[in-house]
C-alpha cells in the first residue's frame, strides 16, 4: 500500500514539473518574440506571468507542509529542499523572460540596429541549459547535470562576445544606436542569468541524487 | 576521544543470537544514538556498556567492550564500580519509595559518603545538574513517588550525577513524557553532555536527530552505519538505513 506520504511527494514532484515547463514556455516564447518581433508572443509571456507566481507560492505551501507534517529524512529531506530551491529559481527564470520580453516590446517596433547572430546563439544555449537542467530533476540524472555545470562558460563567453559588439561597433562610434543597443545588451545580460538559474538547478539536482554539495566547489566535478 | 570502544561484540540469549560483531566507538562528552526498529538489539547493546545483561539467564557474551581503555568483560571486575560510572536511566523512572532528598543521597550513601553537610551538598549539586534544585529544594523531605513524571526521570539523573556516573545509558528515557517534558529531557541532555559521555535508545528518529551527535543504525543485532547524525539523517550511506529512517520499512 502507497503511503499517504509517497502521494504527496509525487504530487509535489507533478508541480515542480509544471512550474519547469512553464519557466521553459516563457524563455521560448520571449526569444521567439525578439526572432519574430511579434509583439502578442511578448505580451503573453508577461500576462502568463501570474499564473507561475501563483503556482510557486503553491509550492512552497506544499513543501513547508510535508516538512511540518512528516519532517522528512535523507533522500525525501533531499527532496523536498530541492524543491523549493527549483521552485525559486524557476520563478526567477520565468521572471527574466517577462524581463526579455518587455525589452522585446522596446526594439521591435523601432529599426533593426543589426542583423541578430551572437544573442540567438546565447538564446539557444539558455534554453539547451532550462531544458537539460530540467531533465536532470526528472530523470535524477546527475550526468545530465554536469553538462549544465559545464556549459556556463559558453554562455558567459556569447555574452561577453555581444557586449563588446555592441559598446565597441555601435554606441562608441554613434551615440544614436544607443538606446536600441542598450536594450540588447540587456537582453543578453538576462540571457547570461538564465544560464546561472540553470547552473544553480543543476547544482542542486546534484546534491539531490549524491548527497554532494558542487556549489561553489567545481573541482567535486572532476571526481 | 573515545570514551568507550565496542569491539567484535557478540551476544547470544540461549542459541539466539542478538548481537552480531558490533563495532562501534562512543567519544566522550557527547551524544550518542542508537536507533532501529523493535528487538534489533539496541537496548541489548545498551545494557552490554554496564553489564546489565549479566542478569539474564542464559546470556553469553563474546568481544570486548573497552571503558577508559578497561575491558569490561574481563575477570574481576568490580561491577558495583562499572556500575557507579556507567548508570543507567530508564523507560519509565524508577524513583524509590523515599524522600526526594534520599533518593539523590542513596547512591552516595552506599558508597560510603554519610557526612550529613558532605551529603547536603552532593543533594544540591546533583538536583541543581538537572535543573530540579530551585523547584524542589523546599520540599526535600516529600515522597519523591509524588513528582510529575519528568521530575521522576530528571530525579533519576539526579541519582546518577549524584554517585559521579561517567556515562549515562539512557533507555528510551522520554517514551512516557509528553511533548514538553520530552524537549525539557531533551534540553537537559544538552546540558548534561558538556560533563557526560551520554548513550541515549530512541524509537523517535526526530528525538536522535535532535540531540544527538552520533548516530547507529541497528537491525537485526548488527551495526548497519554510524556516523555522525546530520549525516546519518541527510545522506546515509547504506540503502538500509535510508529506508529505515524514511518510514520504507521497519
């Protein structure tokens, strides 16, 4: 017989899902925006925003009750103190894309200051990252995770990479370009941060399946 | 610094083996836990660290078990002195049909202390340990068998403290209380530890984890794990253990 327990950790397990698919929906979705300057793609993500706040409050509750009630051990503690540090960080990741697509709103409607390669670039690197982080939890794959861990540079590298272009080729030269360029810069700035909330999910998707802390400690990584 | 070292140890009740090759050491002046499901041989084990077993028909008990670097189980020891350094608290507390007063003067008494001042003093000293001493100390001359409960189980300590036990073997020594003198037991233990080697049995897993330093894990007579408790609790090494302590069996 399933304990009353299990139901309520799988059921926990089920939101924590949700909430991940929601946080991937809402990056997608700001990024196509941008690609497509479609300004009803923007507008969707910051008005599903509320709904994912709500679902991380829910959340919460649910995790401080299991905790409360059946003050949880090893793996099941492991659990539901992971929970809620995915919760949290999948908000933010949900937050950054509202932050993506109010940028988005910004340029759209104005002239394209350049064509865009290096933020797609980054673009699909923060979503490989949600996604995988994502599939780590899921699967408690903790190879899955590593590949997170090891794919930050990259990002912080495009960042980097659009930052430059973007001071050096057009705000240096013409003063004008500079409020289109400044949202760019922001918007890869918000796609770098994403990257970091997949980095901290993986982390901690580590920890859930080895009982390893990896925060701040990436040599653990190589053993 | 290890207080007390369980070495190879074996315990048969007639042909029924109830301890199986323990090995554990409990370092001094802190907390130590032993935890498992009913008749794993935790109180078993417990009763081995002062001998109490000696008093069951039938028992034989092989390997050592090393108290200041002193194998008890050698010939000649003194049991009335092993006893007096490692007491024993138990389910329910056992006050004596006596005074308050002697109840805590007893032990000493028989040890040969009588000088009434002598005696007064280790009364004060030994109830003022278990914070009973501003409750109690105009009431000395009453039955002790009137107390609440936990005033009985922190009597009981008392007697211990009072006879300068070195070790205290603490059988499930909240099982009886409530909530709030559970956490009072519980916050003595504390207290206590910064002078004592303390051994407590606990069914309650939240209780180990919350007063313990170390923690063992026993089924069926043998040792599982041990280790320190937070990590005993948080990420336990033996699949067993895990499912034990998260209510997967047991």
């Amino acid at each position: 017989m399933e304990r009353h327990f299990d139901e309520a950790l799988k059921d926990l397990n089920t939101d924590i899902l949700r909430m991940g698919a929601f946080a991937e929906e809402a990056i997608y979705k700001s990024i196509e925006a941008l690609k497509k300057c479609d300004n009803s793609i923007a507008k969707s993500v910051v008005n599903n925003d509320k709904k994912i706040d709500e679902l991380e409050l829910a959340i919460d509750e649910k995790c401080i009750d299991l905790i409360a009630r059946y003050q949880p051990m090893a793996k099941d503690l492991r659990f539901i103190t992971t929970g809620m540090k995915l919760n949290t960080e999948l908000e933010r990741i949900a937050d950054i894309a509202v932050d993506i697509a109010q940028r988005a709103l910004e340029v759209i409607d104005k002239p394209i200051l350049k064509p865009l390669i290096d933020l797609p670039k980054l673009a699909a690197v923060a979503q490989m990252m949600v996604k995988t982080a994502i599939d780590s939890f899921i699967k408690g794959d903790v190879d899955m995770a590593k590949k997170v861990l090891l794919s930050d540079p990259e990002a912080d590298r495009l960042r980097d990479l659009i930052q430059k272009e973007l001071v050096e080729d057009y705000m240096a030269k013409d003063a004008s370009t500079s409020p289109r360029a400044i949202q760019l810069l922001l918007i890869a700035r918000f796609l770098e941060r994403v990257c970091d909330h997949a980095t901290n999910i993986a982390e901690d998707v580590i920890y859930m399946v080895q009982a390893e802390v990896v925060k701040h400690h990436p040599e653990r990584l190589r053993q | 610094m290890e207080k007390i070292e369980i070495k190879d140890l074996n315990l048969f009740y007639g042909k029924f083996q109830a301890l199986i090759n323990v090995n554990m050491p409990v370092r001094e002046k802190l907390v130590t836990a032993m935890i498992g499901s009913s008749g794993c041989g935790k109180s078993t084990l417990l009763r081995c660290i002062n001998r109490m077993n000696d008093l069951v028909e039938d028992v034989m008990v092989k390997g050592s078990v090393m108290v200041d670097g002193s194998d008890i189980y050698r010939e000649g020891v003194d049991l009335v002195a092993l006893r007096k350094k490692v007491g024993m608290v138990f389910q329910r507390p056992n006050p004596f049909p006596l005074s308050i007063y002697n109840n805590v003067a007893f032990g000493p008494k028989v040890h040969h202390t009588t000088g009434k001042d002598e005696l007064d003093a280790i009364v004060e000293e030994s109830l003022s340990s278990v914070l009973l001493w501003n409750e109690l100390k105009d009431k000395l001359n009453t039955s002790a068998l009137r107390l609440s409960l936990e005033q009985k189980q922190r009597l009981c300590i008392a007697r211990l403290i009072a006879v300068k036990s070195e070790v205290l073997l603490m059988d499930e020594p909240c099982s009886a209380l409530d909530p709030i003198a559970t956490l009072k037991i519980e916050e003595l233990m504390q207290q206590l530890k910064k002078d004592y080697t303390i051994i407590i049995v606990t069914h309650n897993m939240q209780q180990a984890a919350r007063v313990s330093d170390e923690t063992g894990f026993m089924l069926l007579g043998e040792l599982v794990e041990f280790g320190k408790t937070e990590n005993i609790f948080t990420r336990p090494k033996d699949k067993r253990t895990e499912d034990y302590i998260t209510g997967r069996f047991g």
